[in-house]
C-alpha cells in the first residue's frame, strides 16, 4: 500500500488506508503470489481477539477499521477519525470489482441453506467464480482434510465467516497451510448475501447508524455488545493509551 501508517487501538495495528489502496495492495500481493490475512476490526473485535494481539502482529496481516467505534477511538489516539470506514460487507464486493477477472472464491461459515444462498449471489449477482464452500457447522467440523480440498481448488480468495474471534483464529491457526493469497475474516456477510438479514437503508449507513438498526433487529443477541462490550472497548484503549505512554 502506499502508506503503511498504523494507529494502535487497544493493542492493535489499525491500518489508515482507503479502499482503492486496500483492494490494490491485496490484488498487487495476489499477482506476486504472497499472502494477506485481512481482518476488519470493529469494537467487538478488539474485544473478543484480544488474546490474538501478538499473533495479529506478524508479517501478512491486514487489519483495517470498521464503524463509528473505531473512529472515536482513533480520535482519542491521534486527534483524527480514519479516511474511510472499511468493512466486510462493502469492501469485498468493492475488491471484485477491482479485479480484471473473476476472483475464484472459496466460502467457509454460515448455515448450510444460507452458505447456498450467498455463494449462489456471489456468483449471479457479483460474477465471481465460487470454487468450493464448507458451512461453519457440521462440515467444517467433520471434512477430512478441508485444507487440501481449498488448496486443490486453486482459490484467489477466502472468505470466512464464523464470527469474532472464531474466524481469526481459525485463520491463523491455518494460514501456512493454505495457498490461497487472501484470506479474510467477514463475519455476517454471508447473511446479508443470502438475504437472511437485511442492511440498513442507505441513509442509515451514511448516517453510521447501521449498529442501532442491527441492534434493534436483533436486541438480545447485540445488547451485550453495544453496552458491556463496548464499555470494555473503551477501557482497554484508555488502558493501552496509558501504558504506551510509561512505556515511551
């Protein structure tokens, strides 16, 4: 990318990038046949991967801002929010987009109906080129050798979709097996592929309110979320701000 300007969020490397740059370095490291592990970090992922810091740190992991959270924290930590909100859900179809050809894409997580569904949109609807899928429940689970079945696929791209911090993990856990370039952590995309939950109007995501619409989707499971967790969000940037400064 032509900039590599990090902010340290509770304990992570935010990458300052734009989308065009993002998607550029990512199809610039595909041709050159190296390998990216991209995250999107929201609140909830600073969170839940915080036992995951120093294995984020390692050479070929992206991580890059994802909703208003992140940007009140970069506020606190620099002065200034983020040139633009990366997320899962916006950003891959934007990388397809940049490619010149279709992206082969491998799909692992979801539901299996829903697993159908999205690699069904991503195919009809996105043009890409869906080589394989395993859902995030009984086969991901059960496949004999899931890895080698990616790998022989010849994948451009993997998506996984298992939540924080299970797809981190499960990315790092398996990356040095994996010949895929980019590998990527997308939460509830597959979700919104499907159209088994619906994003907010686009007025609501100008307005960076697509949390409240979620939240009041589906209040019992986001409620922790937005109160609890994000008070520890909060405190574990306060914390890390604190212990870089006795530390400089």
């Amino acid at each position: 990318m032509p900039t590599q300007e990090n902010v340290r969020i509770g304990g992570f490397a935010i990458r300052k990038t734009t989308s065009a740059n993002l998607a550029a370095h990512l199809l610039m490291r595909r041709q050159q046949g190296e390998q990216v592990a991209l995250f999107f970090a929201n609140t909830n992922f600073v969170v839940q991967c915080r036992d995951l810091r120093v294995r984020m740190a390692q050479d070929g992991v992206v991580i890059v801002n994802d909703g208003v959270g992140m940007d009140i924290a970069a506020r606190l930590m620099q002065g200034e929010r983020f040139k633009e909100n990366l997320n899962g859900t916006d950003f891959v179809p934007f990388l397809f987009r940049q490619s010149t050809t279709p992206l082969r894409v491998f799909m692992v997580g979801g539901k299996p109906a829903v697993l159908r569904q999205a690699a069904l949109y991503a195919t009809r609807q996105l043009g890409q080129a869906v080589v394989g899928t395993c859902d995030g429940y009984q086969c991901i689970k059960t496949k004999p050798n899931l890895m080698d079945t990616i790998n022989r696929a010849q994948a451009d791209i993997l998506l996984v979709a298992l939540g924080n911090p299970t797809q981190e993990k499960w990315i790092l856990d398996h990356r040095r097996r994996l010949n895929v370039p980019i590998l990527a952590g997308v939460g509830a995309l597959f979700d919104f592929w499907a159209g088994d939950k619906p994003r907010a109007p686009i007025l609501v995501q100008k307005m960076r309110m697509e949390w409240f619409f979620r939240l009041c989707l589906e209040p019992k499971r986001l409620a922790q979320r937005y109160t609890v967790d994000f008070a520890k969000f909060l405190k574990y940037c306060y914390q890390y701000r604190l212990d870089s400064r006795r530390r400089g």
